[in-house]
C-alpha cells in the first residue's frame, strides 16, 4: 500500500475476494503457494487439496493457494511466465490488460517524456507493471480492497512504485494542484475504467465505467498527459464530442479487438485522430503493425458486382473500427466491394497483417436454394460463413443449406455495389 514495503507481506485484507488473498500474504502461506506444483487440472486439484490438508495444512490456506494456482494457470494467456509469481483476483485477471499490450501502453507515457504515473483504478497492476518496468515512477490506485492488496503484491518488485487504496473520485481534485505529497509531480495519467455493473452486467456507455468518461475528461484537463482504456465499440468520435483532441488507437491482438485506448496531449500523435495496432502471430514471429490515416485517400468501391477482382481482403477489426479500411485498399490496390462495406477486392495477392485475403472462385446473386444447388454440385460439404452488410441468420442458413460433399469452402455474404451476392471462396495460405 502507500509507503510500498514491497514483498507479499502486504496486509488489511477483508471483504470476500480479499479474504481468500490474505492466507496468502503470511510467510507460511506465501511458501505454500510457492511450493505448489504447475496447476494440474481440477480433478487432480482436488486430490492435490486433500493430501496437503491430509499433511497438516490450513484448509483456509490450501483453497486460497489452490485458488491461485488455477488464476496463474489461466493467467499465462496474459501475462506468460511472470503470471507465476504473481497473485490474483478472477475478476481484477479478467479485466487485466494483457502484458503485450500494457507495454505499448506504457511507451506511450515514456516516449512522451512521464517520469511519474498515476494508474488510477490499477486493478492487480497489469498495466501498472509495464510502466515500471520502463523505469517509470507509479502511483497506483485502486479503491477495491483485494486489488489493492493483490497489486502490491504484484509490484513488489519495483520499490518506486506506491499502492494506494483510495477512490479516483478523492484523489482526482488533487492531481496537478501539489498538495498531496503522494500526487506531486505526477506528470502521466493512466485510466482503465471498470466496464462491469456490480452485477456483473457489462456497460457499453463509459459514462457508465468506473471511473465515468466525465472524470477521465477531469483527469486529462489536471494532468494533460491522460491515456484511458476504453471498449472497442464506443463512437469513434467520443473525445470530439466531447470537445477534446485524441488519438484513439483500436488494437487487436491475434484478430481479436481488445480495446481502444484514447491519449490525450503529448502521448497523442500530432494529426493523429484514430490509429488501429495490430499485433499478431506466434513467439516466433510476432508481427506489430500500427497504421492511422494521415494522408489517406478515401477509399474507391466497385462500380458493379462484376467488378469483384480475384482476391477479397477481409480487414483486421481494428483497422475496420478505426475506420482505415483505406489503407488495407491502398496496400494491396484494391477497392472497397460498396461504399458502405469493410471488404476490398483487388486482383493482386499481398500478404498484409492488417487483412485476411481470400481467393474468389464464384460471385453469386444470393438466394437460398441456388445457393444450396450449386454448393451440392460444387460438394461443398463444410462452410466458413463470413458476413458484412448481410442480415441472413448464419445458424439458420447452415441448417437450410443442409451441405453434403467433401470440399470445404469460406462463403462470403455481403453488398456488391448495393446487391446483397455471396462469394465463394478459398483461404489464401501464404507459403
Ligand atoms: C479494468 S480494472 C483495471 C485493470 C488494470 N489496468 C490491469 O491491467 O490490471 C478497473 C479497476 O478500477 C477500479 N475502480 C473502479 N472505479 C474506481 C474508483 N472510483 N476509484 C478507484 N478504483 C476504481 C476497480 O476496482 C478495478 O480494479
């Protein structure tokens, strides 16, 4: 907590999710955990539990570490081998940012110059984690007494960093204006609002988040350097609308829209409204491609539906949500299927992270049972069924299509110059 001592000797747990962390945080519960093996599922779990407690352990202790040994577990989908040794909440887990992310994040705050951040509303400390470990000084907070307690766990190996329970709402008067010593000289702000009703109702509107849009504009008028984590699906001109400049930047991760961060002031890029990061593929080859639409053309569609060439590039939904299919068209020469639609066509084959490109074997009108004729004449027996601009029920259209056949084949339901078609396509593997 504030005054770290760092260690998981952090204390004051209560409340339901913090009294199961607080076994934990004693030294015997500590070397407990610690001595556990790699979590084994949860049968063996169960046998693994009752010979610990057959041995003389704290019942109490052996659910809590038991508990955690399955949170690292699923945790290593986030934050890979350092999920090992850290501690958890399942709520504070699943909301956590992944460690990729948070460090694209955390460059934010350090390329724009911060020295000290304030991570108002840190959670377990995901993103907190990555700023420090760029060297950056973190005050984080956290009003919920597990995560409070979990982050200072957490973070325990970074002695500059201070945990403080408190509410954003009472700190937030004191950014910028210097009289809170914990506060002083805070020259970034990082805001990752809670998008959960207390039931557990997911909230759509970030006046709704906790902290609400309107405190996070509060923050950013205190402390020009702001970054707040939003969904993926609020209005692309929310800071606008707000009166404010942003960038706000969709990122993906494997195809998979995991927010939108919108940065105020310098951790802004100058002339940048939207941007879409995109970061895909294995260890091995990790590929990160950040694109924004300085300079871009607005994009061409077809003419008519003839004008399919042969290839159709479905875009990576962060590119599609910040509004850059543009650049997918201009990458590979292509142009958008209609006006209104995400796809491009194009005759030449590019292989991009920022789109998936499909091989186009047949453009068809739609209708139900051509559709199913010349499938069954095709054998098509197995379909991928990608849909833009198309209000055909995917489920139901399988049923009706009731395919036979050994081929398997990607149908595309979508508007080809304002007629609803269907494409039948191949993936495209690039060697
Ligand atoms: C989405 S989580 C943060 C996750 C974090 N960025 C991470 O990577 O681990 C949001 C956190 O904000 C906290 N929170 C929500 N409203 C708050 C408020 N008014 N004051 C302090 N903390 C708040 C919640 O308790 C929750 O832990």
């Amino acid at each position: 907590m504030d005054g770290n001592s760092g260690g998981p000797g952090a204390s004051g747990a209560g409340g339901t999710a913090a009294a199961s962390i607080a076994p934990l945080l004693a030294p015997d519960g500590w070397a407990l955990l610690e001595a556990l093996p790699p979590y084994p599922g949860p049968d063996a779990a169960l046998g693994l539990g009752a010979r610990l407690r057959a041995e003389g352990a704290d019942p109490a202790l052996v659910a809590a570490a038991l508990t955690q040994s399955r949170l690292r577990a699923r945790a290593a989908a986030k934050f890979g081998p350092f999920a090992d040794g850290m501690l958890f909440t399942a709520e504070g887990l699943e909301q956590a940012t992944r460690l990729e992310v948070a460090a694209h994040h955390a460059r934010r705050f350090r390329d724009a110059g911060c020295t000290r951040v304030a991570d108002l509303g840190c959670g377990i400390g995901g993103d907190a984690m990555a700023l420090a470990s760029l060297g950056l000084e973190v005050l984080a907070v956290d009003r919920d007494e597990a995560a409070a307690a979990v982050a200072t766990v957490n973070l325990r190996h970074w002695p500059e960093v201070r945990v403080r329970r408190a509410d954003v709402l009472d700190v937030l008067p004191h950014l910028g204006a210097g009289t809170d010593p914990g506060l002083a000289g805070v020259d970034g702000a990082w805001l990752d609002p809670a998008r959960r009703t207390a039931s557990g109702r997911r909230v759509l509107d970030p006046e709704r988040a906790s902290p609400p849009w309107s405190a996070v504009l509060d923050v950013a008028a205190r402390v020009p350097a702001t970054g707040v984590k939003l969904a993926p699906g609020i209005p692309r001109d929310l800071a606008a609308a707000s009166g404010r400049s942003a960038e706000v930047q969709w990122v993906s991760v494997d195809g998979d829209v995991v927010e939108a961060g919108c940065w105020f002031g310098p951790l802004a890029r100058p002339g940048v409204a939207a941007s879409a990061l995109v970061l895909r593929g294995g260890p091995g080859g990790r590929t990160t491609t950040v694109v924004d639409g300085t300079g871009m053309e607005p994009p061409a569609a077809i003419a008519a539906p003839d004008g399919v060439g042969a290839y159709l590039y479905d875009p990576d939904g962060a590119v599609v949500r910040s509004g850059l299919v543009g650049r997918v068209a201009e990458l590979v020469g292509g142009v958008l299927v209609d006006p209104t639609i995400a796809y491009v066509t194009s005759s030449r084959l590019v292989e991009t992270p920022l789109a998936r490109a499909l091989a186009v074997e047949e453009v068809w009108p739609f209708g139900l049972k051509a559709l199913r004729t010349r499938l069954r004449d095709r054998g098509v027996g197995a379909v991928e069924v990608l849909k833009r601009g198309s209000a055909v029920d995917v489920e139901q259209l399988r049923r009706s299509l009731r395919l036979e056949g050994p081929r398997s084949a990607t149908l595309v339901l979508t508007r080809l110059a304002g007629q609803q078609h269907v494409l039948l396509c191949r993936p495209v593997v690039h060697g």
